[in-house]
C-alpha cells in the first residue's frame, strides 16, 4: 500500500494533486503538507501537517510517523517571483530539494521532483526541443530547475534513491490560481472573460508556449512515479507536452464562447524576457515510449472545460 506525502501542498498544483492521489491510494494513505496552517479545505480532507522544507528533522520526523515511501515535492518559487528574489529562490527551490533527498536516502522513499520548460534556455532548440539537447537557461528559476535534475539523478546514481520528474510546461487549471510564474496569464485569461470580457495580456502576441491542463499535469505526475522502473531510461526530468499556443490563439479560442471578449496587451519586460528564452514546443518521445505518457486535452477541449467549470463557480 502507498504512503504518500505531498510537499508544499497548497500551490496550483498540490490542490489539485492532493485530492486526485487520495482518490486513487485511500484518503488516509496521502498526507497533504505546506508551510502554514491557513490552507485551501479539501487539503484537509485527510491528513494535513505543516512542514517546512527547509526544515530536514521535522520533514524526517512526518515521514518515520506515516510510514510514507513517495514524496510529491511541489515546494517552490515560480519564475518571475524567483526573478524578483532570486537568492530565495535558491534557498528554497535548492535547499528544500537536498533536505527531501537526504532524508529520502535515510528513509528509503521515492521523489518526484517537477522541472519545467523553464529547465531551458535561448541556446536550446526552440521548436520540438529534445528530451537530452543544450540546457542554459538565463532565469534563476530555470538555474534551479536544471541543478535540481542533476541533483536528482545524483542521487539515483549515487545512492539508489528513487528520483522522477517530469518537466511541466505553463499548466491551465481553474481551483488555486498560480503564484508569480510566466505562464500565470494562460489562467488568468479565463477569469477576466467571464468577469469582465476583456484581457490584459502581459506577454506579446507571437510568444508560443508550451501549455497543459490540470488534470493531464496531476496524471503525468502519478504515471511517472507508477512507470516500471526498468523501462526507464531517463528519470530526470522527462518533457511532457500536450498543446503550444501563443496568447492569440488561446484569446480566439475564447471567443467561440464568450461573445464580444476582447485581449489588450500591456507587456511584463521580465516576464517577456523569460517566455522569449523558453522554448516553442518540446519533443516529448522519450515519455511517450518510456512509460506511456499520453495527454488528453488541447486547446479546444481544455477551453470549454475551463469556461463551463469557471462559468458554475464564479
Ligand atoms: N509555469 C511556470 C512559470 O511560469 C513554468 O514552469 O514559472
């Protein structure tokens, strides 16, 4: 039976990781954790505990208590507050992820570590990036996104730890909103055409992006960690792509539904600068034969989803 821990919970992707991993291993069998006590709900659904994870003893002392075996590591600062920040973004992207690998490595426990298309940088190949191509990428985030991979695979290397992740691209989702990343105006966009029929873009037209919907991205994320080991010829971190737009397309995609919405632009030179170095579109292969991966949505399914779920909440 799983045992599982889910770190810096209360993010885009852990409120929505936390209930979908519940659902399938037991609601007892996934411990939801964050920083603070003031958290969404359905975190509490089942057990929560508040663990920093710069703090390694208290991170040691939950897992000996649940018995877990499979860490989700989801603790980290997003690319254009890490720009703002960039020594915190060290700290905490870093320092989180060698204190949850050196006590995975006393515990005996499996990571999953999420990387980014931000894990690349202006000299990789812009369109259908490889899996194994040039990694410079100028953001401190992707600094630590890169590192991060290596650190990963050290440890599996080194010690034997189970480490996996995938390297997400920009993710659509419409319960917790994103925090300070590039990708945030994919999200937001929905929001202001049903509360006010205009957008304010702060990335240019013509800047494409990789893109994926919630429940494609919490899927990857189970899939990697329950792929056959001996399949795998890549742990850290493996590209996952569904959809690339640019803001155009997804604007045109949301005026099918929602009559008379309009997009203005008002560009973010930071975040411009770092969607610019980030690439086109990956080449997912390796995932695909490796373990199977698939996605389900692109942009036309994922936008009447978003807009029939949101248009019931807001
Ligand atoms: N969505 C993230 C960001 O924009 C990329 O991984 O920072």
């Amino acid at each position: 039976m799983k045992k599982i821990l889910v770190i810096g919970a209360a993010g885009q992707i852990g409120t929505e990781l936390v209930p979908f991993l519940r659902k399938l291993y037991g609601e007892s069998n996934v411990v939801a954790s964050d920083i603070r006590d003031d958290v969404p709900p359905v975190l509490k659904d089942g057990p929560y505990e508040i663990i920093d994870c710069l703090d390694g003893k208290r991170l040691a002392e939950v897992a000996k208590a649940h018995g877990i075996d499979t860490v989700y590591n989801l603790a980290a600062l997003l690319s254009a507050v890490a720009e703002a920040k960039p020594q915190l973004a060290w700290k905490v992207n870093m320092g989180g992820l060698l204190n949850i690998l050196e006590v995975a490595r006393e515990l005996d426990f499996a990571v999953f570590t999420p990387s980014s298309i931000g894990a690349f940088g202006p000299s990789s190949p812009k369109q259908d990036t490889p899996q194994d191509t040039i990694q410079r990428p100028t953001s401190i985030y992707g600094v630590t996104k890169v590192a991060g991979e290596l650190l990963c695979d050290y440890y599996f290397a080194r010690f034997g730890v189970d480490t996996r992740g995938v390297r997400y691209p920009g993710i659509i989702s419409n319960t917790a909103k994103p925090g300070g990343g590039t990708t945030d105006y994919a999200v937001h966009i929905y929001y202001d055409a049903l509360q006010h029929k205009h957008y304010t873009c702060n990335l240019q037209p013509g800047t494409y992006l990789d893109m994926m919907y919630m429940p494609d991205a919490t899927r990857a994320a189970v899939e990697m960690m329950e792929a056959d080991p001996d399949r795998l010829v890549h742990r850290n971190c493996f590209n996952v792509a569904a959809m690339s737009f640019a803001p155009e397309h997804i604007c045109a995609e949301i005026c099918k539904h929602v009559h008379g919405f309009e997009m203005g632009y008002s560009i973010d030179p930071v975040r411009q600068a770092i969607a610019d170095s980030w690439p086109d579109r990956m080449d997912d292969s390796a995932a695909r034969e490796e373990w199977g991966w698939q996605h389900e949505y692109d942009l036309p399914s994922m936008t009447k989803d978003m807009l029939t779920t949101l248009k019931g909440r807001l």
